[in-house]
C-alpha cells in the first residue's frame, strides 16, 4: 500500500485519539490538584459521605442504599449490553464482507483495501471488548458493595466504611474507564466511512465532555467547607 494512499489515516485517526488521552490526562490532573472544579471530584467526595452515612443508620436507610446501587448496576448492564451487541454486529459486517470478498470501498478521503478494512474493524472490536470488560467488572463490585453495605455492623467487622468506599471508588473508576472507551469508540466507528469524520467526531466529542466534567462558576478546594459539622 502507498504512502499516499493512507496517509491520512495515519495523521489524522491517531491525532483524534492523542486528543482523547491528552484531554484524560488533563482531567486527571485536575481533578488531583483542584477536585471541586470536576464532577468526579465532587462525586468522590459526596462518596466519602454517603458510605458511612448508609451504615450508620442502614436499618431505616437500607432500601435506599440497594436501589442507588441497583440503578448503578442497571446502567453499567445497558453499556455492557450495548457494547457486545456493537461488537456481534461488527462481526457480522466482517463476516459478511469477507465472505463476498469484496471491501468497503465507500471511504472518504481514506485507504481503501482489506488490510485498512480490517485493521479499523479490528481496533473498534478490542476497544467495544474492553468497554464491555470494563463494565462487567463494574457490576461485580456493585453486586459486592450491595451485599456488604446490609451487613451487620460489629466492633470486630472487618467490613468497614472505608473499605466500602474503596470498593465503590474501584466501581466507579472501572464504570468511567468503559464509559470513556465506548465514547471514542463511537468516534472511530466513523472511520468507516473516512479519517476526517473520525477527527472531527474526536474534536467533537472532547467539547462535549469538557462542558460536562468542570464545573462553571468559582470552585474552592478546601475539603472543610464542604464538610457538615454533624460529620
């Protein structure tokens, strides 16, 4: 295959998903240095309120802390879902493509050919795959901290409210991580058709989520001040 022929997957594709990473790295850094200016800052810390306020009272509180973890599980199972059903249909279209011999042609300003074919079909496969790993393993944590959460408090239990915490911080770690990859996975799905599609869906999508993970207006981050005196 030419340089010219591809040259565009090879420049643009990969800039899409530097952007992506560059734009988590980022985020990651920010939420460490400056957590309330994040949604995942503000949400790890109402987390560090809401384990041990559950257990405190879990005899009156119980049915609330299993239907918030249950409405966790049910949207980690939708993105599981989603994605293995992405995956079989992308098996399908490779099947059937292969089986007729005949390549998707139809790409805009793209490499044409059985290799290009199948290296963009073989990338969106492990990145749908991952996704769905990444929310199974979700939902096991879930299904763990639901059981845990009930259990009977006792001076000697070694089921804690900060292991707890640990475990849901694992869950919500390992529900972001699939969410993040089933999103640019949906960018590359437009490789499809082109290179230039998949940039600017990639340019696109990281506006999208900028506007959704920081927070407008002024951010402070002194842990007191959002600290109940009861607490």
């Amino acid at each position: 295959m030419e340089w010219r022929n591809y040259y565009m997957d090879v420049m643009l594709v990969p800039l899409g998903l530097v952007m992506m990473v560059a734009y988590h790295v980022w985020l990651w850094h920010k939420t460490q240095t400056q957590p309330f200016s994040t949604t995942f800052g503000r949400d790890a810390h109402g987390r560090r309120l809401w384990v041990p306020a559950m257990i405190k009272d879990i005899d009156k509180k119980n049915i609330v802390a299993v239907q918030s973890l249950r409405n966790l599980i049910m949207g980690s199972s939708l993105m599981a879902t989603t994605a293995i059903l992405i995956c079989a249909g992308l098996g399908a279209v490779i099947s059937s493509t292969y089986s007729v011999k005949k390549p998707i042609n139809d790409t805009i300003f793209g490499a044409h050919g059985k290799f290009m074919v199948g290296l963009k079909y073989a990338i969106l496969l492990a990145m749908f795959s991952f996704s769905f790993l990444c929310h199974t393993f979700s939902i096991g944590f879930l299904n763990q901290v639901s059981v845990l959460i009930c259990t009977p408090q006792h001076v000697k239990s070694m089921v804690t409210s900060e292991y707890l915490t640990e475990l849901l911080d694992k869950t919500i770690l390992l529900n972001l991580v699939g969410n993040r990859l089933f999103y640019s996975a949906l960018c590359l799905l437009l490789w499809i058709f082109g290179p230039v599609l998949a940039f600017f869906s990639s340019m696109a999508m990281v506006i999208i989520l900028y506007n959704l993970d920081f927070l407008g207006g002024n951010s402070t981050n002194d842990v007191d001040n959002f600290i109940p005196d009861d607490v």
